[in-house]
C-alpha cells in the first residue's frame, strides 16, 4: 500500500507537465506545495467551478470501470466551464479512498483523469488526499473567459428562441442498461459511452459566448426538464418546449420493446451535458444546425411568466414538470 | 426537509454579499450558476487550494459540533493561503450531506462557516451540493499575493534557522481529551478551543512572503516533524531541532498524572495551523519574538543531507522520525 507522500509522488509523476510547459500556461507553482500558484492573464475573467463524483451517489465502482470514474469525473466540472463559455486551463484532484483502491484502481482512475484532462485541455494544479470507506472526488476547475463574455442564466427574455446541441437521453439510456442489467450484453456495450464518457462542447460554448449570441446558456447534467427550469428560474422567464423539434437519442427496437421511452430519456434524463442555450429572435439566423460536426437544434421559445409548457406532437400543451436530477427531492 | 434548490437558496441567502461590495471584490458571478466568475486585480498571482473534511475521516458527528466543523473546514483550507503568505479571497463548498442533516445540523454548519469567512476574509463564490449517507466536505480556496512572492516549501538552505509561530500541540491535545471521553468535564472545555476553532495566522504569513524573509514555509496541519519533513524533502535538506526551544502547549498537572505528554504533543499533534518557516541566517535578526501578538520561536536548522535530527535537552541527538498524519500510512 502506498503511503500518502508515495501517492501524491505517484499522482505528480502522472500529471507533471514540463516546467517550461507549466510557465507558459500560466502555473507558476503545482502539485507538492501548500498550494498552487497561478499568474492570470489579465486580460481575462476567470471562472472557477466544483464538483463532487462520490461512489454510491453518482457512479457504483461495480459496474462503472475506474478509467470512467476517472474521465467523468474531471468531464462534469469542465462541462460547468463550457456552459460558462470559458477555455479550461486547471483543475484540483480532491481525492479520497478506502486502502483497497490505492493500486489497480488508482491507476486506471488516473489514466481516465488524465486522458480527459489531455482531451478538455486542464492542467492538474494541486489538490489533498484522504482515506475514507468509499470514494469521495471532488474536482475544482479553472477556466478563463474574455472580460464580460461568461454566459449565464439569468440573461434569457420572453421571445428568445431556445437551442440544444446534439442530441438528448443518450446518457441516461445507458445508466438505465447498467441498471437493468443489460449492459453486459455485447450488442448494448456501444450505448454506454455517453454514460461513461460524456462528450462535451468546449468550441461551441466558446464560440456563443465571445461573439455573444446566447442571452443564457446551462450545460444539461440534471436532464432537459431541470436544467430548463434551472435557466428560467435564474432569469425570471417561462418556456415552451416543442416535443416534436427536441433531438432523441436514437433507441433500438429490441429496448423500444422493453419499455424505454426516448422521450422521457430526452426530456429528464441527466447527464448529457450538452449545451442547453437561448438567442434573441434577430439573432437566430446567425445559428447554424451544425458547428463543427455538432447538430443544434431550435426546440422552444422563452415566453412571460414562470410556466414551461410542452407543446405535443398532437398540438396540445401539457406543463412541463421538472423530473430531472435534484438530490435532495424528497421520493 | 429541503429540495436541492432550496438547499441552495438557503445557502445564497446567508453568504450574498451585497452587489457593490461583490463586485468591488472582483466576484462578478456568485452563488446560483454553472461557475463563478473573478476578475483578478492583474497585479497578484493567484493562490488556489483544495481540502477535504470528512465525516469519521477528520471529524466526528457525535462530538463535533456542527459550528465548529463549518468553522474548521474553511479555516483548515485557508491555512494552506497562510503558509504562501497570500490574502485569502474566495471559496467554494462543495457539500454532501444525508437527509438528516439539512435542517439544525445545516443552519449550525452554515453559521460556523460564515463566521470563519468573514474573520478570514472569505467570499462564498459557489459550489454545489449532493446527498451522501456521511457527511463530506470539500473546500477550494481562493488568495492573493504579490508576485513572484508566494513562500513555497522549497527554499530552505543549510544554515538557515527554523521558526515556528505559537505554541504546538494545543489542537492534539483538544483531540486526545475528546478520543479519551474526558472533553465532557467542564473544567477541560476550554482545551478544546484550539482543536475546534483553529486559529490562523494570515498577517505573518503575508508579512515573512512580501519581505521575502521565509526563505521556505508551510502550515504545521499534520503535525511538526511530518511537516519539517515535508519542508525539508520538497528543499531537498536535513534538520537539528533544538527540543529545549520548541514552544509546547501547557498541558495542567491533572493531565501530566493521566500521561500526556507535552513534548509528544508538540512534536507529532496535528492541526495547529501554525507557521513553520525557515530564514536565512543573516535575515534572522530582523525576526522579532512578537508578531502582533503572536509568539516566533527558533527552534533548529537547516542541514546538509536529508536527514532529521533532535538534540534532547540533555545534549543527546536522535534521528527526528514524521510520527504525524499520513492517511495511507499502514497503522
């Protein structure tokens, strides 16, 4: 068993960029110390977001390979980061673990964290570790905007067009497969890897919050439903989604069959971490339907008031009720 | 009990800082979004940390109160701003709580943190909130300091002498009161203080790192010769600690007769939070005894090689071995 220096050593030689790479990105000072050191650009606003991945609360060490834990975790914070229209640049590793997760475990956890910090391109600056009966990680991610470009929640007003990039449930469908034990069949494996290795949208947050055409933006981590809510609470506005314009993830007939919705997966499942935004109705011909290989899709209106409205397939409105992901929701 | 929202709001409620005094802070975007939003004064680098307390880990529900484990997880993380010399500025909480403990448990935790923050000079950025069958604590912690002039661990020399701010062993000794059942008699309250309420020493840290006279510094939190060990691996020196200097906890003649040991305390106890520094031999006279209050003691010095050394009073030398806190130490 490694001692808590072996690991922090362990976790350096991983992670340890150059030093000349480490200067030019700005870290003065990394992993070893009290703390890092960081030199701002100063031209730039900096965005700073947390993030908790605790075993038996958002992933089962059982069936969710460490390699996965790994990329997830260090994938949701950042993903705060993209819906903020920010580029990543560091993050903090709080790390706890029961003894018997110090070897194996540990490696292939650091090897998903460090494929998924090469990929969102973060730089592990610091972080603590502790022993504790289950794993606890907590992410710190660092990005930087330029100066009054971070998009928000609050800026949506009645009349703006309500957007989504790629499409919708693909994660959920595949916690639904782990869950009904279905995932160890060959033929569902492909339909994990949105559950496990979500993808997320850095250029396109990027690209909406420099040129400022999105008025709000939220990345969909608790499902379309909540996230929604979340963006119309934070700017005092209601919505009306569109069902029949909401991308679905694609379901095979053989899940169809057993009971899997899409559009129940598309409309509360979590986890997907696309990019839910509004623009201004003058602004909207400036979104295309696809940048960069990801579709968007036009899906809703913002409208006055506090309601979302789901306007079916038929042409009847129902409400729209938030039963996405809420931790503390009573059951 | 609250919904997540709820949860949230609750906690916004209590840390807003008014608008103006926010935006004077550099906090453009506070609690409520994907990520928080600073704009750094351009003039500072930036000093970032992260610290996790744990339920059953660092602390204990049943004889923790709730205050002070709101009170101590961000002084804990601070500590770590004190020993780079930085002002403190931000910080996120990353919360995970049972059900159980959103109500009085939350309110006790909140008031203890929020008087930590204002008496360290914290703002409440953000977060996020998740449910967990024990209660687990992530704090990230933002500072400031001039540049170029952060004290790392790894300055010391051989010939500069060793410091230390206050009296060591006081928060072990709170904590051997508590494991021995004794923290229940009135008369040893009072002993408690330190290891519930730790104190920080943020204007000496800030004044050794602006006067560039730490030539190397770090938080005594696991304990002197775990972290004389640090300090010393990270400059890549040995010691001589001088026992008879070494400034101890007065532990009452009651407590002497039960075996505790000074000398033990003040060697090995954890989480004083004071400041461990080294200082070139000619800067040592500008070292007072007093610092606003606040005791420095030479206590050893910096030598060649790598190993830890301690001359007894009676003139004897022993091998120093980091008898502190290693959380993957095998036991």
């Amino acid at each position: 068993m490694l001692s808590e220096n072996e690991l922090i050593e362990h976790i350096r030689r991983r992670f340890a960029p150059r030093a000349a790479v480490a200067r030019k990105s700005g870290l003065l000072l990394g992993i070893g110390d009290d703390a890092a050191v960081l030199r701002p650009s100063g031209r730039a606003d900096c965005v700073l977001t947390c993030d908790a991945f605790l075993e038996n609360v958002h992933f089962l060490a059982a069936v969710h390979p460490a390699e996965a834990v790994g990329y997830k975790a260090l994938a949701r914070a950042t993903s705060d980061l993209a819906a903020m229209g920010a580029t990543p640049r560091y993050f903090l590793l709080s790390l706890a673990l029961p003894a018997n997760r110090t070897e194996a475990w540990l490696d292939s956890f650091l090897r998903g964290l460090a494929r998924a910090a090469r990929r969102l391109g973060l730089t592990l600056a610091g972080g603590d570790t502790s022993r504790h009966p289950t794993i606890a990680i907590s992410i710190t991610a660092v990005g930087e905007v330029s100066r009054d470009r971070a998009a928000t929640r609050s800026g949506a007003r009645p009349g703006d067009l309500i957007y989504v990039s790629g499409r919708l449930g693909a994660a959920q469908l595949g916690l639904e497969l782990i869950l009904s034990g279905l995932h160890r069949r060959r033929r569902w494996k492909p339909l994990l890897r949105r559950h496990l290795y979500p993808d997320l949208h850095l250029d396109l947050g990027r690209w909406l919050a420099e040129r400022q055409l999105a008025s709000a933006m939220i990345d969909t981590s608790d499902g379309l439903s909540t996230d929604l809510e979340h963006l119309c609470r934070a700017s005092r506005v209601g919505a009306r989604l569109w069902a029949n314009c909401i991308p679905r993830v694609r379901v095979p007939p053989a899940l169809l069959a057993r009971g899997i919705d899409p559009e129940q997966l598309a409309l509360h499942g979590g986890e997907d971490y696309e990019l839910l935004f509004t623009v201004r109705g003058r602004l909207s011909k400036l979104i295309p339907k696809l940048h960069r290989g990801t579709p968007i899709s036009a899906i809703g209106e913002i409208i006055r008031g506090r309601k979302m409205v789901l306007v079916k397939a038929d042409g009847r409105s129902v409400e729209l009720v938030a039963r996405g992901w809420d931790h503390f929701r009573t059951k």
